[in-house]
C-alpha cells in the first residue's frame, strides 16, 4: 500500500530519519515503535505527506507524494484518514459536525444519508448519542473516540494513528486499541499506528518496526521482535533504563562539570 | 561593543525586513486562493458574523465618545476666536478622514485582530490545521483566506457606524448642549465635506482592514506551537498592527489631500 525508498529527513543539522526502506502491507496493522526523539512521529507525519521529506520517495498506491501536486495530494487524502495524538477535533463544531466534516466537505449526498453514516461510525466506537457534545465536553478517551468515527467517515483506505493510547487510562487505551484492531480487520482498511506502548503495538501489530535514531533497528511480527537477541530491542521492550541506549544524553564527564573544569562548560 | 552594537541593529533590521517579506508573500499567496475552488461563501459569512458583530458595541461606544469629546473641545477652542459656526464641519472633517478608520481600527486590532493571532495559533498547538490538511480541506483557504477577507469588510462597515454615531453625538453635544444654533451646524457640515473625504475614510478602512488580517493571520500561523508562543505572537500581532495603521494612516492621508 505504501512503499518508502531510502528515505532522510533533517531538522538543520539534525538527522531525524537516516536511509529508511519500508513496505506497509495493505489489509494490515504496522505499528512503529521507537521512543521519544527516535524519530517516530516525523516518519508518520512524511507518510501523511504533512511534510515533505528532505530525500528519498514515499509511494502511495503507486504515486511519489514528493512530486504529486497539490490537488492530486488532497484527492489522496480523501482515501486516508488521520487520528491525531490530542485528537485535533474542531472546537468550534459539535460532535456531529467533526464527524460529518469530510462528508459535508467533499460529498454531495443528503443530510438523512450523512446522519445515518455518522450514527453509524459513532455507534461503530460506541458513542452513539453523544452528537450534541463539543469538545470542551469531552473525555481523553472520548475525544480520541469521536477522532478515530472521524476519520472512519470516508471509509478510507489507510488510517494513520499518531499515539492512539498515550494519556489515556488503562481501559480507554485498552479499547481503543481493540478498535484499531477489530476496525482493520472487519473493513480490511491498512492501518499504520506510531506508539511507545509496547505492550499496546505488540498486541495489536501484525507487522512492528522499531525506530531509534531515525533508523530501522529491527522489523517482523511481534513474535520475533519479543524474541530479537538485539539488546537495544530488548532494552526497549522490557523498558530498562539502562543497556546500549544511554539514560543519561550529557556529552561530557560528569566529574569534569561537577569540577568547573575549564572547557567542558557547554556554551549552549 | 559599539560594533556589536550595529551588527545586533543590522541583525534586527534584516529580520524585520525579512518578516515583511513573509508576511506579505503569505498574504498575496492567501488572497490568490480567493479565485481558486471550491469557493469559500459561507465561512466568509460566519467570519464577517464572528468578527464584525463581535466588535460593534465597542466601536459604537468609541465613536459616540470621541464625537463628544471633540465637540465639546472644539468648541471652546472655536468660540474663542467667534468661529463656533465651524464646529459642525471640524468634528465632522476629524471623524470621517483621520479619527474615524484610525480609531475604528485600532479597536478592531484588540477585539478582533488578537482573537484571530490566538485562534489560529491555538488551532495549530492542538493539530487542528494539520487535521484539516488530513481532511483535504486546505487550511489556506479556510482559515486565513477567510478571515482576512472577513477583516477587509467588516472594517470598512465598521468605520461608516462609527463615523455615523460620532457624528451625531458631536451633532448633541455641539447643537444640544453647548447651544449651537442647528441649522448652521449642520448647513456648514453638509456645505464642507466633499465626495473625497468620505473616499478617503474609506480606502483607508479597506486597506487597514486588509492589514490588520494579514499580520494577524500571519502571526497566528508563525507563532511557535507553544501556549508561550501563541501568547507572544498575540501581544506581537496586536503591537505590529497598531504601529503599521498609523503609519499607513499617514502615507494614504499624503495621497488624498
């Protein structure tokens, strides 16, 4: 479904993502995993092609987002839906109208049809009833309901989700989880979910890529990634805060800093 | 130090330079989308609604006082020298070229033109402009295009009540007050002001407008995607508009004399 040839991306000087190869299968759940400044979130937003990478191709049913134009990059949206990590819902519009929004957008049906496609989706996340709510009103785990029915509107080819659990209690993130899942599986749609819940991305993957540094570290089903004899994977995985990935980021000797040695103060 | 001194200096002038430039290209690229599809005719509706009755009250309450206050001054001013029959045209000159879009403007920067900075700013820290990128609706258009649009008439509208409301307050406090006989009050009123300063007052209000909702759109979609970002942005976009207005007061008021 979505093919990635060596891929960079940079921040100035800083190297995000380093020479990735990627193939999201279609029908399947891809979670990318990596913790925090591995460079996760940059790789999603490039997949959604929210910003254009520095080098390389991603390919989208066949087509470079890099050089599509403008419209034809939006007519492929139409085909994707996105679940943001604070759920990004329009706050000046009700329940209803978030998940009516592409629908009243891009279509040109009834509004009898688009009430009966949005009960649909709602009841589809178990929020049927709530349409006269506003944001304001809603939960963590409700606003993250009502975003995933949102971007389930179109019934798109590929949902992209960016931290569907964090900042939600165990059972909320326990649901949404088993929606992405039961979702893909029933509407055979491909899901791409980024996450550093481990235990949530292992259970719900079919196929998981470990980020750290802006490069691949390790790929395959959960199976083989729990028993990957990488230690960075293991470190990861059981959540150690020490092992090849360092704790502490200081670049100099802790001792020379304690001492006020001249040239180990950084100027930054 | 003194070199230093000039670099920091050249230093802020080019950035300044350089944000102009920004904001200008942002502007043209966003006014260009207003002949591109699909037309944008409610949300410019909702817009004008949001921001052009959000600020009537305050502009009537700052177009009745400063008709009054300059009725009330002038007169004792012009009846010093026995020419109290000018009142009329001198409040009425003072609104409808200078105080009118100027003051009108101002007003419109703190009630609308900081709600707009923050709004947009807001929509950015929580990922709604990237949502509605996702949603194949193009943020451009929808959100800044709009608004801008919706600051360049609502203004020009807002500019006419206030002048309509400071001229019949300085018309009470001048004729009903202080005793000027009304016939001549409003005789010399009509009898001074031309076609002209009524155009005047309102390229001004046109193109304050079109200011006001460039730099502060702009300022919105730049702020850094922080509370502390928006939060400066707002104060940056509010302060940048109130010193460009003026400034652009007086280039426009050096056309039209």
């Amino acid at each position: 479904m979505i093919k990635i040839v060596s891929l960079n991306h940079e921040f100035g000087s800083v190297k995000a993502l380093d020479n990735i190869n990627l193939n999201i299968e279609k029908g399947k759940v891809t979670v990318i995993m990596g913790g925090s400044g591995s460079g996760k979130t940059t790789l999603l937003r490039l997949l959604a092609g929210l910003t254009p990478p520095t080098s390389g191709s991603i390919f989208f049913a066949g087509e470079d987002l890099a050089k599509v134009s403008r419209k034809r990059l939006y007519e492929l949206r139409m085909r994707v839906g996105m679940v943001f990590q604070y759920s990004a819902l329009l706050n000046s519009l009700n329940v209803y109208e978030n998940v009516a929004f592409t629908l009243h957008e891009h279509t040109d049906l009834d509004e009898s049809v688009i009430q009966t496609i949005v009960t649909m989706k709602l009841e589809q996340v178990g929020l049927r009833g709530f349409e006269d709510m506003m944001p304001s009103q809603l939960s963590g785990g409700m606003a993250k309901r009502v975003a995933f029915a949102r971007a389930l509107a179109m019934d798109p080819q590929v949902v992209f989700f960016d931290e569907p659990t964090s900042g939600l209690d165990p059972i909320s993130a326990g649901v949404v989880s088993s929606l992405i899942h039961e979702t893909t599986v029933k509407t055979r749609m491909t899901s791409v979910v980024v996450t550093h819940d481990v235990q949530a991305g292992l259970d719900i993957a079919d196929h998981v890529i470990l980020l750290w540094e802006g490069k691949v570290i390790a790929e395959g089903k959960s199976e083989s990634i729990k028993q990957s004899d990488d230690p960075r994977v293991q470190q990861f995985i059981e959540g150690r805060p020490n092992g090849p990935i360092p704790f502490s980021r200081s670049q100099t000797a802790y001792i020379d800093d304690l001492m006020h040695k001249p040239g180990c103060v950084r100027m930054s | 130090m003194v070199i230093s001194m000039i670099g920091q200096l050249g230093r802020n002038v080019m950035h300044g330079v350089a944000k102009i430039g920004d904001a200008t290209m942002f502007g043209l690229a966003s006014l260009r989308l207003l002949f591109s599809r699909p037309w944008q005719g409610k949300h410019f509706v909702m817009q004008m609604y949001a921001i052009g009755v959000g600020s009537l009250i305050i502009i009537v309450i700052t177009g009745a006082f400063t008709g009054m206050v300059l009725a009330l001054q002038g007169y004792h001013m012009l009846v010093k020298v026995g020419t109290e029959s000018l009142l009329g045209p001198a409040v009425a000159l003072s609104i409808i070229r200078e105080l009118g879009p100027v003051l009108a403007a101002l007003m419109f920067v703190g009630r609308a033109g900081s709600s707009i900075t923050a709004e947009i700013g807001i929509m950015r820290v929580t990922e709604q402009m990237d949502a509605l990128e996702m949603m194949a609706v193009n943020p451009q258009a929808r959100v800044m295009l709009t608004r801008i649009i919706a600051c360049a008439l609502a203004l020009p509208l807002l500019v006419g009540i206030f002048d309509v409301v400071g001229l019949y307050a300085g018309y009470l406090i001048g004729v009903e007050m202080l005793g000027v006989n009304g016939g001549v009050y409003m005789g010399e009123t009509i009898d001074k002001i031309d076609m002209i300063d009524i155009e005047t007052g309102l390229t001004k209000s046109i193109y304050f407008g079109l200011l006001i909702g460039i730099i502060c759109t702009f300022m919105g979609h730049r702020a850094t995607a922080t509370t502390e970002g928006v939060a400066k942005a707002t104060t940056q976009a509010v302060m940048l508009c109130s010193v460009m207005v003026l400034i652009l007061d007086y280039i426009i008021t050096s056309f039209y004399l």
